[in-house]
C-alpha cells in the first residue's frame, strides 16, 4: 500500500497518519497538505524520520502537481481528508470553501482516475466528510447512511458537492470509492477556533467563554482516536461504492460541554480558586446554526466490526489534560496564524 493521506498535518489527518503509520500493509505514506494556518508539521515531529514517511507541500488546487503526486509515488490508496471546515469561516468567506472542498477533490478524483484505470493493483479512493450535509435533526431521530442531503450552510454544502462527486466517480468511471460521514471530532491537535479547545483556552486565561444562542445545540462527539480506527477498518475492508457513517455515540449539548470543560479546568487548576462556569457568556447564535445531529453508526459496527472505544467523558478529560500539558504548541499555531 502506498498510502496518500491528503491534509494530514491537520488535526484528523495528524491523528490519521499516527494511527496508521506503524502498519505492516503500508509500505510508503505520503502526506499532502498546503500548510493553511489549520495545518502544522509540528503536529508530526514523532513521524517525519519515519522512512515511510513523506511529505509534499501542494496545493489540491493545483491540478498539475495533484497529478505529479499521484504518479510520482505510484499512490495505491487515498484517504481524502484536506478541507476547509470551520462552519463560521465559511459563513464570512465561502469562496475558499468551493475552491477547496470541491475543485480541489475534483483535481484529486482526476489524478486517480488517469492514474489507476490502466493499472492491475488494488486500488482505494477513501472520501472522509461530515455529517453536517444531512442538514439538522429534530430532537429525536438519526443520520443514517440513507438519510438525504439537505447542507444549511457553505461548509456542509461544499462537502455535499464533493461527496457527490465521489459517488459519481465510482459510478460512471468505476474508481473504488467508499465514503465516510462523521460526527464532531475533538481530541489533541485541534485548532483553537473550535469549540472545546476555544473553551479550553478561554477558561485559562481567565477570559468569557462564548456560548451560541442558548446553548442548546446537540452535537454527537466522536474522540479522534476513534475515528482514526473506524478510517483505517473502511479503507481496507470497507465495501467498493458504499457510505458508512462514524459516530461516537455521545450526544451532547453545547452548554453541558462547556460546563464539563470548566468544571475540568477548576480540577487541574486548583490555583484558579474555581468559577470557570462564571466566565461562560451567551452570545448572539450563528446564522444558520443547525440545532441537533445524531449518527446512526450501526452500519459500522454490523458489517466492519468497528466502535468507539471512549466514552466522552473519557475523551474530553484525556483532550483538556492534553491542552494543559501544550500551551507551547498552541502558543505556536496561533502565532502562525497571526
């Protein structure tokens, strides 16, 4: 297997390429990634002298040199992970989201398919997207694997478009490809700009904790971890043409989310005299904020095997002693994004 993992200095393609890099099937992993401010090397200092190990700084836009990737390393298998994926970013700025999300997935499914179909080996084109292109649940119901799309906002509309052009690929060109939708990640690595690592740092330094609306948007929490062994179970068993939705079977409420962060800080930081949940402030919500998602990973499970072995109150305690133990390394990205 020569694995192309697409975005991995990410935060799930960081985790991905941990996870998977000490395989026996994987002879050589190249990672491909154009260094937005989401995306670090540093995030991979335990992999980079890994001989499997490659790396090369391009640009998915870039439909020449998506190609030169593709050949060069006589890719065998690609976990499609690059996007733009911040729901806010893309409400003030779609355009980077189109371009990315889907030319740049366009540029990619044209490379595999000039450079797998004269080709006799095992090939696999593995789409990773969200669960947010199913639009937004009431309070009762789930996701499944037949649910239809129905994205609310740029973000969600943008991974629609890609995975649609996946499930075109396979269907009119006959490339292997299997699709994967996921609930919310959270774990080691994430951009600050996201909920919990924007609480997280909120809560240290002593400044309000912003809480959309009422807080009561439900999201399903899946630990990164997890979600890097349900990837690696697709990609190598998953059945040619086929969706498979990965959730974490953790829903939670925004506003019990950001109470458990708090009340974890307090216990870390004895020092701080508690009162985190004082700092949390209301704020106006997001345009668009869809109200609730839920996975129905049963799929999943019945015909791969595959669940989630954290609970989230596992997870979140594990990722808020992470986020203490490297403010160097959030100091570092958020001086490179600045």
């Amino acid at each position: 297997m020569n694995l192309l993992i697409t975005g991995g200095a990410g935060f799930i393609g960081s985790n991905v390429i941990h996870h998977v890099i000490g395989r026996t099937e994987v002879s050589k992993l190249v990672n491909l990634d154009c260094l937005t401010y989401a995306g670090h090397l540093a995030n991979l200092k335990n992999v980079e002298r890994n001989p499997k190990y490659q790396f090369e700084k391009v640009d998915l836009r870039d439909k020449t040199e998506t190609l030169r990737v593709v050949r060069q390393h006589e890719i065998t298998h690609v976990m499609h992970l690059a996007a733009e994926s911040h729901v806010d970013r893309s409400i003030s700025g779609p355009g980077d989201f189109i371009h990315t999300n889907v030319t740049g997935a366009f540029h990619l499914l044209e490379a595999c398919r000039a450079c797998w179909q004269a080709g006799s080996l095992a090939n696999r084109f593995h789409h990773v997207s969200t669960d947010e292109v199913f639009g937004s649940l009431g309070p009762t119901g789930f996701f499944t694997e037949t649910t239809p799309y129905a994205p609310n906002s740029p973000y969600s509309a943008s991974k629609a478009s890609s995975d649609m052009l996946v499930r075109a690929y396979h269907h009119t060109y006959g490339l292997p490809t299997v699709i994967t939708n996921c609930s919310n990640n959270y774990g080691p690595f994430q951009f600050p700009e996201k909920l919990i690592p924007v609480v997280i740092q909120s809560a240290l330094a002593r400044k309000p904790i912003p809480v959309y609306g009422d807080g009561m948007n439900v999201r399903d929490w899946l630990y990164v971890r997890d979600h890097a062994e349900a990837l690696w179970t697709v990609l190598t068993r998953g059945k040619t043409g086929e969706t498979y939705n990965i959730g974490g079977h953790n829903e939670w409420a925004n506003l019990r989310i950001v109470e458990t962060i708090c009340d974890l800080v307090d216990e870390f930081k004895p020092e701080f005299g508690g009162g985190s949940r004082k700092l949390i402030t209301f704020v106006k919500d997001r345009p668009g904020h869809d109200r609730r998602y839920a996975i129905d990973a049963e799929k999943i499970h019945r015909e791969l095997g595959w669940l989630p072995a954290h609970k989230f109150e596992d997870g979140i305690r594990e990722t808020v002693r992470w986020y203490l133990d490297n403010q160097d390394w959030v100091r570092m990205v958020l001086a490179a994004k600045a």
